[in-house]
C-alpha cells in the first residue's frame, strides 16, 4: 500500500513540475569534488578519453565539464595548441575547473569556460566545428538522444565523441534504502530528481546510432566506493555529488532524519551480509561521425528511446 501513496506522491509532483535541480548540490559539493569522486571515479575518466584520439591543434567540446578534471586531460593532451570550449552549470563547479584550467590558456591554446546549460551551449557551436566532443558523468541530465543529435550536427566529419555515465543500477544498496524509505513516508519526497541513467551500454550506443553515430567502443565498468561503514557511505554520495538533486528532492527540515535513516538501512545490510560492498557501475561509449553522413538531424531528434530512471 505505501508503494502505492509513493507512486501518487510521485505523479502529483510530476504533474506540479517539482523536479530536484542538481546544480545546488554540485554548487556545494564542489569544495570536495576533487576529494572523493575524482580520486575513485575519476581514472575512469581518464580511461575513457583513451578511447578517442587527442592530437595537437584539435578543438574538443566538453559538456558539464564539473572541476575540469577531464578538461585538465584534454588540455594535456593538446600539448599547447588547438581550443577548448567547456561548459558547467554549477557556478562551484566551474570556479574550481578555471583555477585548474585557465592557466594553459596562450595564444596557441585557446580555453573558454562559460556557465551554462549544455544543451543551449552545444546549440551555439557552428556545425563540423569540433574534432572530439566530450560528455563525462552529466549526460543524464538531458534528453540524450536530442543531446547527441546536436553533437552529430557540431561535428566535423570524421570527428569523435566519448560519454561515460553511470548505469541506472548504481549504488543499489543505497537507492533501495531510499526507496524504502519514501514509500514508508511519502511527504519526505518533494520534489522528482530527474535523470536518465542508462540500464546498459548497448543503450547508449542505441542512443548514438540514433543521432547518427557510428559507435566504436561500448562497455561497462563498475568501482566499489570507498565506504566500510553506513556513515562513510552516506559521507561519500553527498561529498562526491553522487546524491546531487538530493537536497531538493527531501523535506529540507527532515534531510538528517532521512540521512540517519539510509545510514540504518545500510547498517542492516552490514550486520547480515559482513560487508558493504556498494558499487557505482558506468558505462563508455564512443564513437565517429561518419564522413559521408547526410541523415538529417532533425529527424533524428524526435527519437525516443531513452530510459528514464525517476527517484
Ligand atoms: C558528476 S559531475 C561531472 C563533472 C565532470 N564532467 C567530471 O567528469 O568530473 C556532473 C556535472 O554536470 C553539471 N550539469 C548538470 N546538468 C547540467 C546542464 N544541464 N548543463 C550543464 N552542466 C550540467 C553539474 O553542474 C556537474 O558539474
């Protein structure tokens, strides 16, 4: 019965337009972003990027490019020529990528961050503009096959482009935990966090076929987070900005009881299990926009397949 005051709870605020925006989350995570999700999630990013060249000269797009993590990378790899246009949301977020980032910037290497959303930012860049456009971690946070689409169009023939996201069966311990939670008390969820968490890699690269994409990688990862205690793991999510859209989407005056309450849920996993073992399962996919592409990109964005995962 409580699953079914949820489901209500969750329609009326549907129907209310409450969605949980993340970027005050990511706005107060972005002092420790750097400190918990780079150090155990970031290498992954790393690793991603070495799925698409980075040569010398190149203009790369980056969209919601967080601390500037990978933006640090990509401007490595350039070695001193070519462009860089980034973008984030999150005012936090981005003063710490321009700290990181800005000093590379010369007459040779050009380096723009600008504040915004990406969907409107990637909609600004003139078509066959850029050799690689990058997407880490923050394609959920669109339409991705509209996303994508409008990627195709900025590309120059030939040119690349690399999305890592986390899968929708991430951290299940902990979204378990929260759905229970929310279906014993229905009035703790105030507002929806919207996000389109792939179930898998083959799903992304569905998404790209759409768009018109030629897919050349796609596979899937999974990292233990670095949590041995309940408190270590709720530390971890809210620190890292895994939980981003969180703070919006509970009763602010009841977060802590909600926060104690996922911490006992996990406790119990602990005690019957020995071991918390909560991982944050991704996937990569990259992949070409073919030379002779004549699609139309208006078409393709009408396409839907896209699996939105609602808490
Ligand atoms: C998990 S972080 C990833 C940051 C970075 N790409 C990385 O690899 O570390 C997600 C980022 O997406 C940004 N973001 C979310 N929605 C956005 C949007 N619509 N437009 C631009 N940035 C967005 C957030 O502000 C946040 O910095």
């Amino acid at each position: 019965m409580s699953r079914v005051r949820l489901a209500a709870r969750a329609l009326r605020l549907a129907l209310n337009k409450a969605h949980a925006d993340p970027t005050a989350d990511y706005d107060a995570a972005s002092g420790d972003y750097d400190a918990f999700f780079s150090p155990v999630m970031g290498r992954h990013s790393i690793a991603a990027l070495d799925a698409v060249p980075v040569a010398p000269g190149d203009t790369v797009v980056e969209l919601a490019c967080g601390t500037g993590h990978l933006t640090e990378e990509i401007v490595r790899r350039l070695n001193g020529r070519g462009a860089v246009h980034a973008v984030d949301k999150s005012p936090g977020m981005l003063r710490v990528a321009k700290e990181k980032v800005l000093p590379h910037a010369s007459a040779a290497l050009h380096i723009e961050l600008s504040e915004g959303d990406m969907d409107a930012f990637v909609q600004a860049q003139p078509s066959a503009s850029a050799d690689l456009v990058v997407v880490g971690w923050a394609i959920c946070y669109t339409k991705p096959t509209r996303l994508l689409a409008e990627i195709e169009r900025v590309l120059r023939p030939g040119g690349r482009v690399v999305v890592i996201e986390t899968r929708a069966d991430a951290h299940r311990a902990l979204t378990e935990s929260l759905e229970r939670i929310f279906a014993d008390d229905p009035s703790l969820l105030t507002g929806l966090i919207r996000v389109t968490l792939p179930k898998d890699a083959a799903t992304v690269a569905r998404w790209f076929v759409k768009a018109g994409l030629a897919v050349d990688v796609q596979r899937e990862g999974a990292q233990t987070i670095p949590a041995h205690t309940p408190e270590d793991a709720v530390e971890w999510v809210q620190r890292s900005g895994a939980a981003a859209g969180f703070k919006t989407a509970v009763d602010s005056a009841r977060e802590q009881l909600v926060l104690d309450r996922i911490a006992a849920g996990l406790g119990e996993i602990l005690a019957q299990q020995g071991v918390l073992d909560i991982q944050h399962t991704f996937v990569v996919v990259a992949g070409t926009k073919p030379v002779n592409s004549t699609a139309s990109t208006a078409v393709r964005r009408r396409s839907g397949d896209e699996e939105a995962s609602v808490v």
